[in-house]
C-alpha cells in the first residue's frame, strides 16, 4: 500500500465515522442517490406526539393544515373528519377569486385552481406571532429534517410598521425610514404611508396583496417607483431576521453586512428567516394613472406586438402609473415602446435586439395560439438618479431596459405529465430563447454556503440549491449525494 492511497483510506474512514447517518429517505433515481427531507411517509417524520411540545412553545399557534376548500366537501385527503358546511362553502365559493381574502387564510395560494387535492400544501403551520415562534419552528425543522414548505411559518401576522422622522442607525441616512414587519401587504403599507403627516413614499410593488418585508424585498423590488428611487431593496437600512441555527441577528451596515448585502435582492427563503425591515421613506411625490384598453374594433395591424392579444380579443393595461408626471404627461405619446422577455438590459438590446423580439413573438404564441405564453413588460432602469446601492440584486437590474414575464397559461387539470411538459417549454424552450438573448452571471454562493451551508431553507432558483431535487410529483425534497 502506498502513502498516498494509506491517507485516502484513513481519510474516508474518519469521514465515514464524523458524517452522521442521513435523517430521511434515501433513494436512486435514473441512477443517482438522493437524500430526501423527512415526510409524513417516513419514520423519521414526527409523531403526534412530538408536534404537541413545539405546539406549546409557539403558545398554540400550530394548526394542522386544512385546505381552505375543506367546508365544500364531505371528506378529503385521508381525513375522516368531515368539515362540510354550506354556509361556510358559500362563504368560500363567494371569496375564492379575492386576494386579500385568500391571504389572509393560513394555508391558501393565490390563485388556487379547480381541483380538490391537497396540491403542495404542508401539512402543519405555524402562525408565528412572535419572532420566539418562528425560532421555534426553525429549530424543529433543522433538528429533524423537515422541509420549510411541510412545516410552514406563516408570517402573516407581523403587521406592525413604525415611522421614524429621523433614521440614526447605519448606513449613511438621516432622513425618514419606516421599520416595517414581515407579515405587511404592500395595499396596507402605501396606506399607512400616505396617512402620515406628511404623506410619504416607499419603493413597493404593484399587487395590492404581495408580502412586502417577504419575497418582494428578498427578490429585488420593483415597482412604479424604482426608475426614480432605484429597486425596493436599495431603499433597504436594516433586517432583522432570525439564522437557520436559530439566533437573533440584526443585518445592516455595521453588523452582518454580508448577510445584509444578500438579503437585498438575493433570493427569498435563502439567507434567513426575515422578521421586519428598515426602509428608507420619501417624502410624496404627484403622481398620475391611467387605464389603457384595445381591443380587435382598433387595430388589427400584425405588425403590433399586442396584436396577438387583440386576436385573442382584447389587450388591457391597468394601472399605467406615472410617477413625478400629471394627467398632460401620461396622455402624450411616449416612446417607452421596447417590450423585452427576461431582462434585457441596454446592451442586450444594443447588441442582440433581433433576437430579443424574436423570442418575444415565439413566446406569445408558444406551445400553442390557445396557451399563449403572454408577456408584461415593464421599463425599469432602476434608480438611475440616487447614489449606487451596493447589494445582492442580479446587476442585470442596474442595467435594465426592459423586463418582460412569460407565463404558460394552464388550466390546472391537466395531467402531472402535461404539466411537466408544459414546464419544460416555458423554461427549457421559451426560456431558453430569452436566456439566450440576454445571457447573465453572478452567484451569492458562498454567502449562502456561510449562512445556511446544510440547506435548511430552500427556494428553487436561488444558490446553493443546484444538488437539489423536488421528486416523487414535486413533493420530496432530496439532495444528490455526491
Ligand atoms: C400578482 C402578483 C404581482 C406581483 N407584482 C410584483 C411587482 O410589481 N414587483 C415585484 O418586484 N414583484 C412582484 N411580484 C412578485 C413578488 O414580489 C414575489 O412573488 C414575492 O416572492 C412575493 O413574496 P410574498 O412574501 O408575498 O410571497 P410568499 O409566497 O409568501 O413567499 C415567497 C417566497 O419568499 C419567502 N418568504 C416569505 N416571507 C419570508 C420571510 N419573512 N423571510 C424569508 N423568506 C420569506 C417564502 O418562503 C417564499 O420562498 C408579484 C407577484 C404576484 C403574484
Ligand atoms: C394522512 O395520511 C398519512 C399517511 O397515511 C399520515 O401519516 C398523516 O398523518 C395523515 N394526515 C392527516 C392530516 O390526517
Ligand atoms: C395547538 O394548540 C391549539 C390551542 O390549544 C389547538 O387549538 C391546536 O389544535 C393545536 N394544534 C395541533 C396541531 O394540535
Ligand atoms: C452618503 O450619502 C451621500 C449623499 O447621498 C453620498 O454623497 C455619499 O457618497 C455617501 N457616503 C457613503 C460612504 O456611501
Ligand atoms: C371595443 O371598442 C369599441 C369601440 O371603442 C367598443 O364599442 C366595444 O364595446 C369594445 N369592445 C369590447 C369587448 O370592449
Ligand atoms: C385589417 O384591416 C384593414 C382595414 O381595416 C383591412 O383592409 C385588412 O384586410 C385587415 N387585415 C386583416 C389581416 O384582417
């Protein structure tokens, strides 16, 4: 035996006896062994007795998930109780399409679909009032294993927000902030914000019900106002949040910058749990909205982009929101007419713009004419007029010029397979022809590696998750073991 091959075998040894056995389901599929999170069909998955101490930590705030439709029928899933009750299903049916309704439901989605099944839905939630029972459900989940997503910590509940005059903590602002909780709706937070004496601005969204302190922020942020005051997670002072080891820890400019630096824009469920926000404010500025409606009595002109939707009956734009602009402004003709997939930024467009329109008009009518992949643009350019912000957000948004959403419209019945065809088109087919006409760069890994290096939380598309696999119809969630 040679020295070199003497320390592999000492070396795999130690590994073998420091590397604790796997906690879950381990499997092969096509080949490759996975290591999956616990779930309600393995052993490890907790007993009903161990949920009652956690219950009891969270003072009760613990619910097993119910699916909201539950009161429409007489028995569901593998549940013998039978929740039905015309009057609550009539409340449900009258409800189904409000938002605000829906989310303020513990266990609902926005816009679910038709069919009863239980989908994706976790199995228990905790409704988190304070930041101790979010710590509990952290640690719960970490210690054995179970996915963010079976345990759900709904945060729905943080809906404080305070105005500040004066901001003193770090990072170079002395003007109004707002700290805002993690459960706050972007409707309530504008409201809240135009209440004060004087009424003030912050960088939001645009869909009255999208959790602000949530995905929003951890995703970016745009909205109507970042051409002026650059991407909601620009404006951003101070996180505090709660580390998937279960601490308290404040993220700003002085303390855990690198954390800081990644939850402005790197990716939601990723670096920690969020608890509230430090946002700065801006004082009100005039702004004016419009609505804009075509349809197939005006123009049937092909060469139109929207055509293809006045073919499919009628293209219709609401709001069309203008800021530091009045009525005379909106109405003139502008010449913000670039429609991009993806983001596209100035030098995509400067460089590629035959390929970028390309794939917008393959992607209005793919797969097929009746399944349009349907595209809203947005003209971003974000902040150009404030000081740079140095953060996490994909630099593609620094540089943008446009931004475009592509949707595979579904009904929701169709078969598992068609639905993963249907994926597939939108990200390998329609998806593919808008990376390659906007190609991108940049990761946040080793500050994902640093902060959550085991995978407690997981979000599809952010960092860190490349070994990471949703099998079994999207429902487990293994890693590849090297
Ligand atoms: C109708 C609609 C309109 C939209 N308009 C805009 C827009 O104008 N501008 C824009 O920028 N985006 C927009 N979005 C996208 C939106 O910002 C994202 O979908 C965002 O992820 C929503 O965050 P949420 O917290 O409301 O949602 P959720 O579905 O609750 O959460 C989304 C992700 O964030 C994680 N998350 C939630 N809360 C926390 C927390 N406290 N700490 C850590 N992770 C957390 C969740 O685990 C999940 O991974 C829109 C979305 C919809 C559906
Ligand atoms: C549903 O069935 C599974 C498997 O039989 C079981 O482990 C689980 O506890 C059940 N869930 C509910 C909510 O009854
Ligand atoms: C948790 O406790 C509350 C209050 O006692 C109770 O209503 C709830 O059903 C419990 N949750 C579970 C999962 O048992
Ligand atoms: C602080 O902000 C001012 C005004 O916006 C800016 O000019 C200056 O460069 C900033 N300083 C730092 C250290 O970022
Ligand atoms: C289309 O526009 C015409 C002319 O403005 C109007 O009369 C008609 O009602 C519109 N159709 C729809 C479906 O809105
Ligand atoms: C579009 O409208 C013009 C004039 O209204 C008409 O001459 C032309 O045939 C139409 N084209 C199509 C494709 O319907």
């Amino acid at each position: 035996m040679t020295r070199i091959s003497l320390f592999t075998t000492l070396f795999a040894a130690v590994n073998y006896a420091v590397a604790a056995p796997w906690k879950g389901e381990v499997k092969k599929v096509d080949g490759a062994t996975y290591q999956c999170k616990c779930y309600s069909d393995n052993s490890c998955w907790p007993t009903n007795a161990d949920w009652i101490p956690l219950n009891k930590t969270v003072g009760g705030a613990l619910q097993v998930a119910i699916p909201l439709g539950a009161p429409c029928h007489t028995s569901s899933e593998n549940s013998t109780v039978n929740l039905y009750s015309e009057a609550a299903c009539a409340e449900i049916k009258a409800s189904w399409l409000n938002e605000q309704w829906l989310t303020d439901h513990p266990i609902a989605s926005l816009w679910p679909l038709t069919p009863c099944t239980r989908g994706f839905y976790g199995r228990y939630v905790i409704l988190a009032k304070t930041r101790e029972h979010i710590k509990a459900g952290i640690d719960f989940a970490r210690e054995r294993n179970l996915r963010f997503g079976s345990l759900i910590i709904n945060t729905h509940s943080f809906k404080d927000v305070k105005f500040l005059k004066t901001y003193s903590g770090p990072g170079n602002w002395t003007g109004s902030a707002a700290v805002v909780g993690a459960g706050v709706q972007g409707r309530e937070l504008f409201r809240q914000a135009f209440a004060q004496k004087p009424p003030v601005v912050i960088v939001g969204g645009e869909c009255p019900t999208v959790g602000w302190a949530g995905g929003y922020i951890q995703g970016g942020g745009h909205g109507p106002l970042t051409s002026i005051y650059g991407m909601g997670a620009d404006s951003v002072l101070s996180f505090e949040a709660v580390t998937v080891d279960g601490e308290y820890v404040t993220a700003d400019a002085k303390e855990n910058p690198d954390l800081f630096w990644a939850l402005k824009g790197g990716g939601p469920s990723t670096f920690a749990v969020v608890v509230s926000i430090t946002v700065k404010t801006f004082p009100e500025i005039p702004t004016a909205g419009t609505i804009i409606n075509i349809n197939n009595t005006h123009t049937n002109d092909s060469a139109v982009l929207a055509n293809h939707y006045v073919d499919n009956g009628i293209l219709h734009i609401a709001p069309l929101v203008g800021p530091k602009m009045d009525e005379r402004k909106l109405n003139e003709p502008n010449q913000n007419s670039i429609v991009g997939g993806r983001l596209f930024t100035r030098k995509d467009m400067n460089d590629d713009a035959d390929e970028v329109a390309d794939a917008i008009i393959f992607a209005s009518s793919n797969p097929t004419k009746d399944r349009i992949g349907f595209s809203v643009g947005h003209i971003v350019d974000p902040g150009h007029g404030v000081p740079y912000a140095d953060n996490a957000i994909n630099d593609k948004w620094r540089k943008s010029s446009s931004f475009v959403i592509t949707n595979v419209i579904m009904s929701g019945l169709e078969s598992w397979e068609e639905k993963k065809q249907l994926e597939d088109v939108q990200t390998n087919v329609i998806g593919k022809r808008f990376r390659d006409a906007g190609p991108d760069g940049a990761t946040l890994l080793k500050i994902r590696n640093k902060w959550d290096p085991k995978g407690v939380l997981y979000t599809k598309t952010t960092p860190g998750t490349e070994d990471w696999d949703v099998l079994d119809q999207g429902t487990k969630l293994c890693k590849k073991a090297a």
